[in-house]
C-alpha cells in the first residue's frame, strides 16, 4: 500500500470519490486504477464494454475512465450508450486511448484530479441550494403560520406552482363562512388596569382564540381591539366549512371559560367571547397600498357575521340560517333559539338568525 | 548498466503490480507465438496495440517499442519481422532487470 493510499484511507478520504475503469487489459486497468487509489479516490475495473455498462448501473460511480479500442463494444459505443440512458447520461466519461501515446501518467492523474474537483464543487453547490432552498421554506411557513394554520401552511407550500394565483393581486369572488369572535366586557376591565397588563391580557385571549381558529383549519383575516375575524373555505375549499366555524367558536368559547372566571375574581367584571357567523359569496384579495397590503374577504357574509358579533352576548353563537341549516345536528334543540330576522345590504329577502348558547365548564 | 542491457526504473508504487505484469508479458508471448504460427495478423495487430499502451505506462519502454513493430508489421502480414521482434521480445523478458525507485 502506498503512503497516499494509506493516508488517504486513514483520513477516510477513499470513498469520496468512486471511478469505474474501463479496460480490455487488465495491466491497463489495474495501473489506472492504482493511480486513483494513490490519489485517495476508490477505483473499481471492468474488462469489457458490457460490464463496464452493468458496473456503471449498479455502482453509480462519480466518473469512468473508458479505454476507446476494445474487442465487442468500443469505447465509443459504450459512451453512446450511457449518454442515451437516462439513468446513467449524467456519468462524467474520460475517454482513454492508446492510439498514439501510451498514458501518460501524471497528465491523466491531472485531468481526473480537475474532474473531482469539477464534481466536488457542483455537489458543494447543490447542497447550498438545497439547505437554502429547505431554509426558504421553513421562513415561508414560519410567516405563513401567523396568518393560516400549520397545516394549511404545508399544503399551499407542497402546491407549489399551481397556486402561483393563490396570493395574487388578482381578486376572487368565493363562498366564504366568516366568523367574528369578540370579546364582552373586556372595556370596563382596561379602563381599571395597566397598560402592561392589558396587553398581556389580550395576548393570553388571542392565543387561545388563534389555538381554536386553526385546529379547525381556519385562516385569520383581521385582529382589531379585541375581535378577530377568520374565514373558512378560504384559501382551499373546505367541504365542511359550517361545521368547522362552528366547532371553531365552540372551542374559542368554552376553552376562554376558565380565564374568564380567573378574570373575574381579580377585577371583578365578568367577561365571555361572542361570536356572530355568516356564510354566502365575497371578494377574496389582497388589499392595501404598495407599503401596506392586507390578505382579506370583503362582503356581505363578512358584515353579516360583524353586524351578529355585536349583539351576541358572552357565551354565544349568533349565526345566520345558512349556516346553523348546515350545524345543526351539532347543537342540541334546547340549546338554540330563532333571533329574528335581517336584511343584508343588497338583498331584499331578510335572513333569519339563530343563537346557539355555548355550555362552559364552570 | 547491468550486463544484460535491459534495466527498466519502475516508482516504486506500482511495485505491487509489476508481478502481474510480468506474468502477463510472458502469456502474451506464448500469444503471440501461437497468432503468428496461423498467421493471424488481426490478433498480432491487437496483441501489438495493448503491449504499446501497456509498456510504457508501467516504465517498460521497450515493450511499447516491440509492440508498435509488430503492431505495424502485422498491418502488413509482414512475418519476418514479427518473428525477429517476438525473439528479441522473449530475450528481453528472460533478462529485464527492474529497480525500483
């Protein structure tokens, strides 16, 4: 064994890079091969074309030494046809010939030498682009996921390149179930309390609200004082985006219940989430001004589902026909009453509107 | 100089290979003995065209010298000068001396 061999081996460095020689000769091929192992590369032989082919297949070597004058397949030949395979066109091939000149030694070394180099530098440079490439994604999802659940995060990266539209400029008129949650008597409790401390309030609120919206899948459009607006079958169709609003406020209501009694003995005012839904067409876009845009849905069922929010008192679900027609095999009877009727803007027949009361832990 | 005339310098790395080699060379003239008694000056041409490539790489200058001779000679079923390069071939074989450095 050679001092470069051995070094080569002892710092690991012989399975770096893997050359299949090709060689009717065997005193060729092995003098090659033996050149590569003093380089510290790994060098396998092959005595014909068609092993060498086979060879190529099943040990996806980084480069092939080719002699181009052998008996059955030349040189040429097996090139041809490892260039028009597929899986095996990619596979650098020097071609070596006797014609003229014996090998000259330290030319070839030198010449392998540049090609590792060459192969090392591309595969250096495809892992960047892939640790970037994988970097990228993980920032796209972490910004996504303060607008849209986790999940949702995932598929619109995993679909990639058809919903290039998705967040475009481009406007879109969609069946959306909006939901308005809100929060009752939270103006007495700041107008008795720190700032520092609201803040914190607020947070601890919205957390739980957020935590609600997306398990159930759901994207936020708005957080303004103390309500939030999400949407459902919004941006991906959600065949069950009734039901999910409502299992949405349910959670929001109930999982608020406990802060809101802890809420109570410190400040004395009680407190409870509201919340107004609504379903029917509007506009899906991004709003704003080149320095401020806003991903939102403008329409009736979003003014509807406001206009529900206001008058829902602590611990209740006002919604509007369409959608309890769709929930209510999820609300036992005697937990829900008819609330009238209104008129949305545009529309002449009035809708009627149902309140579900939310059952909290005490 | 040695007294034979014949001293090949060889690195000292390809050592481990020279064994084989040599052993080949010898075959090679038995081959090169049988292609040449049936005339068959294609194998004579290819047998003369590997030793040219193999002989110098591994040092042995003379072995591509003979082997470009006969791969020549054998382009144009030249015999005579096939049989005298296969005996100065087999003389060489018999009293090469290497030295590895």
């Amino acid at each position: 064994m050679s001092e470069a061999v051995a070094r080569s081996r002892v710092m690991g460095l012989s399975s770096g890079f893997r050359v299949l020689v090709v060689d009717d000769d065997p005193d060729m091929s092995e003098f090659l091969a033996h050149m590569l192992r003093a380089e510290g590369m790994d060098a396998t032989t092959a005595t014909d074309g068609e092993e060498g082919i086979a060879k190529v297949h099943a040990e996806a070597p980084d480069l092939v030494l080719l002699d181009v004058m052998m008996p059955g397949l030349s040189g040429f030949e097996v090139c041809a046809r490892l260039k028009s395979d597929e899986a095996t066109a990619m596979v650098p091939i020097v071609l070596v010939t006797a014609l003229d000149e014996p090998v000259r030694r330290e030319e070839l070394v030198a010449r392998v030498k540049t090609l590792r180099r060459l192969h090392e530098t591309r595969r250096e440079l495809e892992r960047r682009r892939l640790a970037t490439e994988v970097e990228n994604r993980e920032a796209i999802r972490r910004a996504f996921s303060r607008y849209i659940s986790p999940r949702l995060a995932e598929r619109i990266l995993e679909d990639d390149g058809a919903d290039g539209e998705l967040f475009s400029r481009r406007a879109q008129r969609v069946e959306v179930v909006a939901l308005f949650a809100d929060l009752r008597g939270f103006t007495s409790i700041t107008e008795r309390t720190e700032v520092v401390e609201v803040v914190a309030m607020l947070n601890e609120y919205f957390s739980i609200l957020t935590d609600a919206a997306y398990h159930h899948d759901a994207t936020i459009f708005n957080m303004a004082g103390d309500s939030l607006l999400v949407g459902f079958n919004v941006p991906f169709p959600q065949e069950d985006a009734a039901k999910r609003s409502y299992l949405t406020a349910e959670e929001m209501v109930s999982r608020f219940a406990p802060v809101a009694t802890r809420w109570e003995q410190r400040y004395g005012v009680a407190t409870g989430v509201g919340v107004g839904i609504c379903m029917g067409e509007a506009i899906l876009a991004n709003v704003g001004s080149p320095h401020y845009t806003s991903y939102t849905i403008i329409g009736n069922p979003v003014n509807t589902a406001a206009r529900l929010m206001q008058t829902a008192p602590a611990n209740q679900v006002l919604m509007c026909r369409s959608v309890y027609d769709k929930i209510s095999d999820l609300v036992p009877s005697n937990r829900v009453e008819p609330r009238g009727e209104v008129t949305l803007r545009g529309k002449e027949e009035p809708i009627a509107i149902y309140a579900a009361r939310v059952v909290v832990p005490d | 100089m040695t007294q034979s005339g014949y001293t090949v310098t060889v690195a000292k790395d390809l050592a481990d290979l020279i064994p084989s080699f040599m052993s080949n060379r010898r075959k090679e003239l038995e081959t090169l003995r049988t292609a040449l008694a049936a005339s068959d000056f294609e194998e004579l041409r290819r047998l003369g065209h590997r030793m040219k490539g193999a002989g110098s790489s591994y040092g042995f200058d003379l072995v591509s010298t003979i082997g470009k001779t006969i791969e020549d000679a054998a382009k144009a079923s030249d015999a005579a000068t096939i049989g005298s390069n296969l005996d100065t071939y087999e003389d060489y074989l018999a009293k090469v001396e290497i030295v590895y450095e």
